[in-house]
C-alpha cells in the first residue's frame, strides 16, 4: 500500500519549526555574550594606543628641546599638552588624543612642572570617577601607583573599571 501525499501535507511540522526557532535563538545568545565586551575591550586598545602616542610625543620633543614641556596657566600661556601637538615647537601629535571632558570614553591631561619629568593623567566615564596615571619618573614601588613608563603601566592606567 502506497501512500500519497496530498499538496496540502507539504511543509513543517510544529516541532521541527519549535527546534530550529530554539537553535537560532540559543546561536543569538551566544553572538550577543561573545561581542559585549567588545566595546571595553576596544576602549582599552584606544587608551593604550593614545597614552604611548603621548609618551612618544613627550620624549621626541625632549630630545628636540632637551626638556619636556613644561604646563602653564593663565591667559595666552601655552600649556605643555598644546606644545606636544604643535609642530612648531617640536610636537609630534596630529591633534590631541581622547575627548575635552570626563564624560568622554577617554580623557588625557598631560602635567610637567619642571621639564624633567611628567605624568600622563587617564580618565573618563569608564574609569568610575578614578583616575590613572602614567608618569616617567620611577619604577612601581608596590605601591599600586602606576608610576613608570614600561608597558605593565600602561596596561594598568588603562584598566577600565
């Protein structure tokens, strides 16, 4: 005995259906947890790639001026973080990394009293209201301070918590 079937006997059944629609749901599931840390981890790529850029920038001008540059206030003062992109001057950077306020993704001060030494402040809305800084003067003590220039400092200033 044959048994034919009928136009209307074509297509899927209600379980077939129900299983592909739970296997496309559970492949989203794992796309969605696979790309969400994928913003935080490319704001950390970003920060690290700017805090180096201004560390390179801070050593070429020293060794074109023999000293880094120096922050200065008040009106018509050029501060050190404008001299590192001002090629006139020796600066090196295109334009300023990061944005202008702590509501930004990053945000980057440079800071030098005398020439001798500086510090390269990592803040913004991912950093929960902390700061981090990347200076060139002396090695981590232990301290939890991230006071060198190797790279662990620079993972560790841009550690978004």
């Amino acid at each position: 005995m044959q048994h034919h079937r009928k136009a209307k006997d074509e297509g899927f059944t209600l379980i077939e259906l129900l299983i592909v629609i739970i296997i496309l749901g559970i492949l989203a599931a794992i796309v969605v947890f696979a790309v969400g840390s994928t913003r935080s981890d490319s704001i950390k790529a970003t920060c690290k790639t700017d805090v180096k850029s201004i560390q390179l920038a801070a050593e070429a001008y020293k060794t074109k001026n023999g000293a880094y540059p120096v922050t200065t206030t008040g009106s018509g003062g050029s501060t050190g973080q404008a001299k590192l992109s001002d090629a006139t001057v020796g600066g090196t950077l295109k334009g300023w990394p990061g944005g202008t306020s702590s509501t930004d993704d990053l945000m980057f001060v440079y800071a030098s009293s005398g020439g001798t030494t500086y510090t390269v402040t990592v803040s913004g809305k991912n950093f929960s209201g902390s700061t981090h800084v990347v200076s060139d003067t002396s090695p981590d003590s232990g301290t939890g301070t991230n006071t060198t220039t190797d790279p662990y400092s620079v993972d560790q200033a841009c550690t978004t918590s």
